[in-house]
C-alpha cells in the first residue's frame, strides 16, 4: 500500500467509494458467514410462524442436498470461463487487444467495455480474460491507477452480466430438470425469449453499458495522478505459462492433439445435432452453455495436459460456490415448506400494485444480495415467493427474471465475494478495486429501479407454462 494518498484527480467520488471500500473491508464477514445467517434467519421466522425446531431442522437438513446438480452447473461455468481464457489462442488474443489502448484513461475505459461485452456471454470467462487484459495493459503503460483498472475489469460482474448468456437466474427456469419442484409449481417453464432475449432486456444492457462508461472515464485519473501496480509492489509478469516438456513415454496421450482433437469433434457433432434437432433457443441452457465451453477449452489448449493445467485455476476459483450452494438448498427447502413463502409472497402483494412491484422487488433483491452474493442460489431463496406474488398482480413472470437479473447485480459492485478471482490474478485488496465500483453503484441504483418499472409497463401477463 502506498504510504499516503496522491493528489490530483481523485475526485471527491472516488474519496467517498474508498470510504465505503474500506468499511466494508473492516466489517463484511466472509460470504459463507452471511450464508450460515441466513439459515439463522430463516429458522427463527418459521419457529414465530409456528413451525417445531425439528421440523425446521429436518426440512434444511433435507434441503442441503436438494441443489447439487445446480451447485455443479455453477461450479462449471466458472470452471469453463477459467479454462477458456486461459488457452494459448485466446491469451494470444489478450496480447493483441492490450496494443490497442495509448493512454491511462482510454486504457480504463476500453477494459470497462471489454468486461462487459465478454460478460454477455459467459461471466466467469470474463472475470478471467479482463484480469489477463489488465495486467498485459499495464505493462504496456505506465501511470496507470491499479485500482480503477481492477474495478474496470470486473464491471461485467457488477453490471451486465446477468443480463446475458450465463444469467443463472435465466438459465434455470429455462431448464427444466434443474428447476426444484415447489418452484416449478408456481413458475412452470420460462423459456429465454421471455427473458434474456427480450427487446427490452437488451435495452437495459445498453443503457447501463453507456452509463458505466461515462463514469469509468470521468472517474479515471490520469497518468501518474493515481496507485499504480508499483506503487502496492506489484511485479507485473506474463501469466501465460509455457507447458512443460514431456518427459515420460506414457504421458504421450496426455501431450497428444489428437486426443484433445477427437474428444472436440464428438462433442461439436452432439451440438450440432441438438441444435439442429430442438432449435437454437429451446437447446441454450446451463448444460449446454457448460458443454460448448468445455469442449471449446479442450479444443484451445490442444494437449489434455495444458486443459487440466488451467481447470486447477478453475476449481479453486469456484470454492465459494461448491460450500455455499448446500446452504442455499437448506434455506429454499425451510422457506418453501415452513410457510415463509407464503407469508412472504401475501406481504409483497398487499403492499405492492402492477406499477410499483418492479421497484419494490429490485429494491429487495439487490439489499438482499448484499447478504447472499450469489445469483444463482439467491434467485431459488427469492423465486418462490416473489413469482407467487407475481402471478397474483399479474406480472409478466420473465420479466421479474430480468428485473432481478438487473439488480441483483447492483451488489456486487461493493460486495467483493465475485471479485475474488479477479484479485488473485491481479494481486489485489477488495479495498483497492472496491472504491471505484461503489462509484458506480451510486449512478446504477436509480437507473436500473427506473428501466425496471418503465419497461415493465411494456409487458403483457403470460400464465405459467407447463410443457
């Protein structure tokens, strides 16, 4: 850490985002820790709602388990996202697209696009590939602020993203084995033209795309006027490794492209055929957005010994999500089954109307997300309840997908739990990227509340369908 702050550009903003960065360094527990308090939560609301001790034990304790083909799709986007970015063909492509930027600012700005572009497809992919990008920029140019470059890098996760390929929300309720079934019964099957391939959902990602341009480069300071990656002792190196020779007989099959090319050609052929067979948009779902990214990754890294290299990184980068995930599964089984659905489903409806419920819905889901950083396991703790409230007002039910999509997000950007990938490889602290992402999410609340209640006024009420 420097040993004093730099004057110059930081603006009064980036002072008040390195506030809020800070107090949360000092306060926030570890994610898990809010998890376990969720369950606290939960199981004292259904003891005053009249339910036993045991009952409510017995019910998390049956739901532990009740997600784990879920836990593992998400465990594999993030997986398939590492694998991919990491590839020789794609870090060589890295190295291209950091030529292109000249200055500090243009560099800050042009990573904050590439961030949220790469994360409409695929936003564990994205963290990775924008943190490749930051370090091969700043090696390029000097007087970078390390910290507005690591924020840039992870607007795809705070902005975009859910609004995109990977939307856990969106994918899960357009894939209907992975949907539980209290959640099916009030939802049914919501197929992706309902939500991420919407006219209006695209919309919203433009308008916050445009947004958080304008303040990554307002809010960027300019050479030598910030921290860069010197100043916190940051030694900036490759991080592309070379594959080590072979050196035994039998690791031939590993070092082979022939076996790395034949696994990917069966796996395009089932693609093709699946998509040629249920169409482009019935076929997109978690596992097949899992699979295409796998297979892509064996294809890139064109030695099985290189693939497995980058899935390590890959794993470790998703342990988060394999402990938390069960804890998510205890809390939808004790919500759904003990009565707080219910209750909680009665009380948005009696407090909302059709033009209020987007608001007050996004509201909720982004304090909520403060608590449970996860899009995925958050969404099966919301849904029950607040598509029960949907359907009594008659909302159209994709778009509170998107609404929540749209919000949930809004969090992330000062809560550092998605961020952990990107500050391995960037060798950071929440504190540094955090300041200016909370920036950010000052100028993103109002604007995502505001689409979300104006576009919902462009929707027409379609019953659960249950193919």
């Amino acid at each position: 850490m420097p040993d004093k702050e730099k004057s110059g550009d930081t603006t009064t903003m980036v002072r008040f985002g390195m506030v809020v960065a800070d107090w949360c360094e000092r306060w926030f527990p570890d994610a898990l820790v809010f998890a376990i308090l969720a369950v606290f939560i939960v199981y004292v609301v259904g003891l005053f709602l009249g339910n036993s001790p045991v009952k409510l034990a017995v019910l998390f304790g049956t739901g532990f388990w009740s997600i784990i083909p879920f836990t593992m799709q998400m465990a594999l986007i993030i997986v398939g996202g590492y694998v991919v970015a990491s590839a020789p063909p794609v870090y060589r492509l890295v190295e291209r697209l950091a030529d292109v930027p000249k200055t500090p600012r243009g560099a800050i700005t042009y990573v904050a696009l590439l961030s949220m572009l790469s994360s409409l497809i695929h936003w564990g992919f994205c963290l990775i590939f924008s943190g490749f990008l930051v370090t091969e920029i700043c090696r390029r140019i000097k007087g970078i602020d390390y910290r507005a470059m690591g924020a840039a890098a992870f607007l795809g996760g705070g902005t975009i993203w859910t609004l995109g390929l990977s939307s856990s929300a969106a994918l899960l309720m357009a894939t209907k084995g992975s949907i539980p079934a209290d959640l099916y019964k009030i939802t049914g099957f919501i197929p992706l033209t309902h939500t991420i391939f919407t006219w209006q959902g695209a919309a919203m990602a433009v308008v916050i795309l445009i947004v958080s341009l304008v303040i990554a480069y307002y809010t960027a300071p300019s050479s030598g006027k910030g921290h860069t990656a010197e100043d916190y002792g940051i030694e900036l190196k490759p991080l592309s490794v070379p594959l080590e020779p072979r050196k035994l007989p039998g690791e031939w099959f590993e070092y082979s492209p022939i076996v790395a090319v034949l696994i990917s050609v069966i796996g395009f052929a089932y693609l093709v055929d699946l998509f040629g067979t249920k169409g482009v948009m019935a076929a997109l779902d978690l596992n097949t957005i899992n699979f295409f990214f796998i297979m892509l990754a064996i294809l890139f890294h064109w030695r099985i010994r290189s693939f497995l290299k980058a899935v390590v990184g890959g794993v470790t980068a998703s342990a988060g999500v394999l402990i938390q995930f069960p804890f998510y599964g205890g809390i939808l089984v004790m919500i759904a089954k003990s009565g707080i659905s219910d209750e909680l489903a009665r009380l948005l409806v009696s407090v909302s109307s059709p033009d209020s419920f987007p608001v007050l819905v996004g509201a909720y889901s982004a304090v909520l997300g403060l608590f449970v950083p996860s899009a995925g396991g958050k969404w099966l703790i919301e849904a029950p309840y607040v598509m029960a409230a949907a359907n009594t007002l008659h909302i159209h039910l994709g778009w509170v997908v998107q609404i929540y999509n749209a919000c949930e997000a809004l969090p992330n950007l000062i809560n550092p739990f998605w961020m952990l990938p990107l500050m391995g490889l960037l060798k950071m602290r929440a504190r540094e990227m955090v300041g200016y992402s909370a920036v950010q999410c000052m100028f993103h609340v109002p604007v995502v509340l505001f689409l979300c209640w104006l576009f919902s006024k462009t929707f027409t009420y379609v019953p659960p369908i249950f193919p």
